[in-house]
C-alpha cells in the first residue's frame, strides 16, 4: 500500500518515434509517392532495406530485408536511394520542435526521443497531442508517442498503436501487458538472449519472471539484472540530456607520499561524508562510485565500481570505495587519493514494482 503515496510522484516519460522515417521524408518530398509501396535502401541487390512505409510492408518488406527479397515481394514498389543528409536537416527541424515543449530530451538516434515531462504542468495526453500537430503541422511527417513513467516501458508503448499512435502505460496496465509479451520485446535481449531463452522453454515475459536473478545474471551477464527488473516493469535510466552534470568528485595531494592504510582510509571516509553532502545538496544521486589515486612515481589508476540502485548516503559511498581501496597492494606510496560519483540521476525517480501493489 505504500506506493499509492509514491503514484503520484512517478515521473512522466514519453518515447516519441517517428513513422517509417526516411520513406515518410521521401513521401513528404515527392507527393507521387503518397499512398504507394515506397522503399528506402541501398541501389544494388546486395543492399539492404533501410526504411519500407507502411503501404510497402502490406506486402511484408520491412528493414534489414536484402533489397533482392524485396523486389521480388514488391515488384511494383518504388526504390529510392537513402539520402542521409537530407534525413538529417528534417530531424534537426523535428529536434528543435521536441525541444521547444521539453528541455529534458534525450536524443536516441536520427528520429527517436525520450522526453521527461514530469515536471511540465500540462496533462501528458493533451501535450502529446498537441507535440504531435505540432510536427504534422510544420513537416508533414507522423510519429508514434509511448507514455509511462520510465523508458523502458514508454519504448514499448510507443510501439504499441504504430504508426501514427499514442499508447500510456500506466502502473495498474504492467502486469497485464508485460506477462504474454514474447520477451524479444525486452529492451535489452538481443537475438542471441532470445535464442537462449528459447532453447530453455521460455518464449513470454511471463515465463521470464519464473526466473532467479542470479540466474539471468549468469545467462546473460551484466545485463540480467537489469532484464530482472525490467520484466517487472522497473527501469531506473533517467532521461538523458547532454546538458546535465556528468559526475561530482573530491581528491587530495598529499605534501609528502603515504602507503599508511589508516591514514588513507581515514581521508577515504572524510571524502564520503563530503561526496555525500555535496549529492544531497544538489538532489542526486549516483551508482558509481571510483577511487582514483596517483603514485610518487605519477601512476594514476582509476577503479570503478556500478550498483544497480542509486545511492548517495556516506556509508554506502564509503563501503563502495572501501571495498575497491582493500583491493589494492599499495606497493608506491600515494601523492593523491579522490573519489568521484557518476552515472548521477537527478531526480528521485521512485520506481514501482507492480510486485507492490
Ligand atoms: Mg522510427
């Protein structure tokens, strides 16, 4: 019961996506092409399809199909050759509108975004709404919106209602959307994940939640947890500007070098206190934490070590560093030791397991 508190302080995220770009820009510049197979792709028949528009894949050509495969299933599609440049003068025009309703963008590639909108007052339907006018209005072209309160979920449902779609995913929806989806459409379960899963019986998240995280851990690696919690509708990645502060560090010089343990670790646990204050004061938190020292003889090493939960008290940074300091021989003694915090999350983005409700 706890999280109906913390409902109402989820963020807002939305996944714009444009609809089958390239070809829709092409369509946009030659309006002969409107309402036919249009297919954007490399000249020779050894190419690839890069954008198929929704007339095309009727006849089931999509992107990455060699272009020979796609002839044969649309021979009376119209080929066009890509043209990057002009792809990218349309996605500056679009940036700039998605710009103007959200500075919190994170730009995913050449027509895919991520906008928070947690902290704009406008009802996120409307505001998607008008987004949406806005880019039909000024280029022509359609876009698919996802909206949830993180990325993984506002990506899936940007895919939901394609093209030319808006679909939101609310807390309440996770468990009844997440369990039948095939787990292809887990962001961040590759085809060969997926062939791996598959070859154990496991084809749904559903089945995927059957599963102990050390488990996936040791399938899939560093990435199982975070596939852990993302089947369970949890994704802490923050929207990513370029312009937001990329870590927050202490270090100090010593006059004269030092391999005295007691002493270092002493500086070692000031540094937390100060790290952590310095987060605290401006509202972050972080999941690395990295030791940086440098030796009489002008070694600088650098150990980092990344959680998978944010943190920012003393105690947690100091056992952090502590565990990567107890690692090291210390056979020159130290001019410099520091601590840096990165991977820093601005906001407290309370994420809700639909296991809490
Ligand atoms: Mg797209």
């Amino acid at each position: 019961m706890k999280n109906i508190e913390n409902a109402k302080r989820l963020p807002t995220i939305i996944h714009v996506d444009l609809d089958a770009f390239y070809a829709s820009v092409e369509e946009r510049d030659n309006p002969r092409l409107k309402g036919k197979p249009v297919i954007v792709g490399g000249r020779s028949n050894k190419g690839v399809v890069t954008t198929a528009n929704y007339e095309a894949r009727k006849y089931g050509v999509h992107s990455a199909m060699p272009m020979f495969m796609a002839r044969r299933k649309c021979p009376k599609g119209i080929y066009v050759p890509g043209r990057m440049e002009r792809y990218q003068e349309v996605s500056r025009e679009i940036f700039r509108i998605l710009h103007s309703f959200s500075d919190v963008l994170e730009k995913v590639s050449i027509d895919e975004a991520y906008l928070d909108i947690t902290h704009l007052e406008a009802e996120p339907h409307k505001l998607v709404f008008e987004l949406k006018e806005t880019v039909y209005k000024e280029t022509g072209l359609t876009l698919s919106v996802g909206i949830a309160y993180n990325k993984f979920l506002a990506k899936l449902a940007s895919d939901w209602h394609k093209p030319a779609g808006v679909k939101e995913i609310t807390p309440e929806m996770v468990p009844e959307i997440l369990l039948p989806l095939p787990i292809r459409k887990v962001h961040g379960l590759g085809p060969k994940s997926c062939g791996l899963l598959n070859n154990l019986g496991l084809y749904t998240i559903g089945d995927l939640l059957e599963l102990p995280e050390e488990f996936l851990m040791e399938l899939l690696g560093k990435s199982g947890r975070e596939v852990y919690h993302r089947i369970r509708g949890i994704d802490p990645r923050p929207v990513n500007t370029h312009r937001e502060r990329k870590s927050l560090g202490i270090e100090r010089t010593f006059p004269k070098g030092t391999r005295n343990r007691q002493v270092l670790e002493e500086y070692l646990q000031n540094f937390s206190q100060e790290l952590s204050r310095d987060l605290k004061e401006k509202k972050l938190h972080a999941r690395t934490i990295t030791l940086k020292i440098k030796d009489e003889n002008f070694k600088v090493q650098s150990r980092g070590k990344t959680l998978f939960q944010h943190i920012n008290g003393a105690d947690e940074i100091f056992e952090m560093v502590h565990g990567i300091f107890q690692e090291l021989a210390l056979e020159v003694p130290l001019r410099l030791i520091g601590i840096t915090a990165s991977n820093l999350l601005s906001e407290d983005l309370q994420q809700l397991s639909f296991f809490d409700l």
